[in-house]
C-alpha cells in the first residue's frame, strides 16, 4: 500500500512539472561582455537544481573525509570493545571449566581493555569491575590469596555508577565467602558491614553471617542470624529447628556465671525454652555455675521453675528427652520441697511402670530422708530402667541406703551391681 502511493505521488509531481514546463515561455539573458547569453527559464532551474545537488554531494563528500579520523577512532573502539567482551567470556569459560590460569589471564587483560575505553564505552567500568571478579574467583581457585585480595580491591575501587550498585554487592558478598573459606570470621564480618541496609537483610548474606558468627564463636549473634533465617524460610522446618537449638544451647554455655546464664535465658523466645533440649541444658547449667555459692538454693529453685513448661509435658517426650529432664530435676534435688515432691509422686502414680519417674521419686523421697519409700522405688525402678547410667545411679544410691541401715551385705551386693550396670 505505502510502494502505490509513492508511486502515485511521484506520478503527479512528473505531471506537474511537465505541465510547469510546457507552458513556461520564460527567458533569462545574461550579459557578461561582450557576450550575451539567452536561456530558456526552464533550462536555468534545471541548471540551478544541478547546481544545487553539486553542492550538495561535495560537502557530503568533504564531510565524509573530514569524519574519517573519528570513523577510524569509533572503529578502533569498537574492535577493542568485541575483544573486552569476548576476553570476558572467554575467561567465564574457562573458570566453568576449572582452567583457572587462563582464565585468570583473559580477565586481566578484558580489565585492561575495559580501563582504556572508559571514555568511548559507557558500559566499560561495569565490565571492568566484573573482569575483576572473575579474575579473583580463579586466584581463588588457584589458593592465590594475595592475588585474590588486589583483584577485590581493583574491582571496588572502579568507579561504577549507582544503576550497578548489585555489582559492588555481588563483590563484598564474594569476598565475604572467601574469607570465610581462609577461616577469617572478621574479615567475612567487615565485608558483610559494609553492605547497605537491605542487602544485608537478604538470604544469602544471612546465611554467610551466620557462618560467620558460628566461625567467630558469637552464639548470640549467630542465634539472632538463625531466627531470621527460618521466619524467612532459609531451612527446612526440622533443620531450623536443629539450627536454633543448638546455637540456643551454645549460647546458655558461653553464659560463665548465674547472672549471665539467666540474662541468657531471658534473651530465649518462648518456643526456645519450650524445647526439652534447651530447658534441660539451662537447668543443668545453673545448678553447676552456682554450685557452691550462696545463691545455691534459690538457683536450684529458679531451675526447676525453667523445667515446669516440659515436665508438664512429660509424657508426651521421647525417651532421650525424658532422660534428660529426670536428670535435671534430680540435679536440684538439695532442695527438694514438698510440692515438687509431690509433683513426681503424681506424675509416678500416673505411670507406675515408667522406671525413670520410679527412680526420680526414689531420689526425691531419699534426699527427704524417706528411706523406706526411697528403698522401695529404687528396687522397683532397677527392674524398668533401660538408661545403664540412671541404672548405675539407682544401684548407687540402693547401697547408700544399705549402709545407712547397717546391711552390709546388701550394699556389697548393691555396689557390685552398680560397677556391673
């Protein structure tokens, strides 16, 4: 449709200029003397658009020679930016595929071409700094970290505009990761704080903070990095909650006296002294860093307090877990009051066959000075314990009890059970 009508239009203006020029009868003389000259008008427009289209082709033609020395110049720029572009994928390639030296190599000498074209290409200093990278992944590759370290440097001191400001993070993340590799937490620690608030906040620089403060040994740190992570659902469920039980419980460790160890717990979500684990491991804790101390006592009861959420729920635990708890509690059984004595006897009533709860009511009512309830417990919970170390310990105490009541050779007897169990 457009070809018909450029052809129509070119149709009517030949029309009109045949037309112009059939009834044109004009002359034009010029007198140059002693000449004279007549021409037909038709002939000197004819004359003037040559004249015109002359011109007009001789200053495209003087343009075109003038502009040879920039064609030259933008044609050398171009080669040389095909051969940054190609030197860079060419070394992306041989990183893939583990030829580190070369790629080494083509990412230093893409660097340097991109330095040259800084003025010519806009895209150059991003070409530069990722030439870089690449260059310090394969120094990396090769244990060269001193080569590494310069590359890092040369690509964030390139002076990349705001629009690549993910590059210069792409870098410190790298870089973080390396010095995680070199075991070097500070360092990975550094270039994480360098990060803008919001790239901070993403999976991966969490996950490298959290590899970094468990490197460093900062558990507290490394708690909080952990619960981002699982509410962003950076693990699976049961990993998350592996993850934050353990660093929970290393964080309890790092805690060197009662004062620490409670502000420790305080500092835990409820879900995380909820978890049997956890709440064992704090009582536990407490009871050793103030033994010997005048705060005993009273620690002793703030443990047991810290059990009340799982030994409500106590037989809802698995084995392992109800161990540990028995465990616990009888670890502040110095002072044992009536009303968690009572607690053990409910909850023994309620399981008669559970052997760990016969053997924690025997403990109880022994540290009470009940020796005949204590004596009978203790025999019957020997017979259910599976756990050889709480087994050992009912056998232990049976031999005490003996020898408190003058019956040698029951305790003998006791105390050879108790080196057999």
């Amino acid at each position: 449709m457009r070809g018909a009508l450029w052809l129509l239009a070119i149709f009517a203006a030949a029309v009109g200029v045949a037309l112009f020029a059939s009834r044109s009868s004009g002359t034009i003389t010029v007198f140059w003397p002693p000449h004279r000259v007549d021409m037909s008008l038709n002939l000197v427009l004819l004359l003037l658009l040559g004249v015109f289209v002359l011109l007009h082709l001789a200053l495209r033609a003087l343009s075109a020679l003038l502009d040879l020395p920039a064609q030259a110049k933008a044609w050398r720029a171009a080669q040389r930016e095909r051969a940054m572009h190609g030197e860079l994928r060419d070394a992306l390639a041989h990183l893939l595929a583990g030829r580190f030296s070369r790629a080494r190599k083509l990412a230093e000498i893409s660097a340097t071409h991109a330095a040259s074209l800084k003025a010519a290409v806009p895209q150059s200093n991003e070409v530069q700094a990722m030439a870089h990278l690449v260059a310090a992944e394969a120094a990396q590759s090769l244990q060269d970290p001193v080569v590494r370290d310069a590359q890092v440097l040369a690509a964030l001191d390139t002076d990349l505009p705001p629009s690549a400001a993910h590059l210069r993070e792409g870098i410190q993340l790298r870089a973080a990761t390396w010095a995680l590799a070199d075991r070097d937490p500070a360092a990975a620690l550094s270039r994480l704080a360098s990060l803008p608030q919001g790239a901070q906040r993403r999976t991966l620089a969490l996950r490298l903070k959290l590899r970094a403060a468990r490197q460093a040994r900062h558990n507290a740190d490394a708690l909080d990095t952990a619960r981002l992570l699982a509410k962003h659902g950076a693990f699976s469920p049961a990993a998350a909650h592996s993850m934050v039980r353990s660093l929970a419980s290393h964080t309890l460790t790092d805690a060197h006296d009662a004062e620490q160890l409670m502000r420790a717990w305080d500092n835990l979500t409820d879900a995380e002294r909820k978890q049997s684990e956890v709440a064992t491991h704090a009582a536990l804790r407490l009871v050793n860093v103030s033994a010997g101390t005048p705060e005993a006592a009273a620690h002793q009861q703030r443990a047991r307090q810290w059990l009340q959420t799982i030994w409500d729920s106590y037989p809802a635990l698995s084995d392992a877990a109800q161990t540990r708890t028995v465990q616990a509690l009888e670890a502040t059984f110095d002072t044992i009051d009536t009303i968690w004595l009572g607690k053990i006897e409910a909850a023994q009533r309620q399981l008669p066959r559970d052997g760990r709860l016969q053997y924690l009511a025997g403990m109880a009512c022994m540290k009470r000075e009940l020796w005949g309830k204590a004596q009978q417990l203790l025999t019957l919970a020997t017979e259910d314990l599976k756990d050889e170390s709480l087994k050992r310990s009912a056998w232990r105490a049976l031999a005490l009890l003996a020898e408190h009541r003058g019956d040698a050779a029951a305790a003998v007897k006791a105390w050879r059970r108790a080196a057999g169990a």
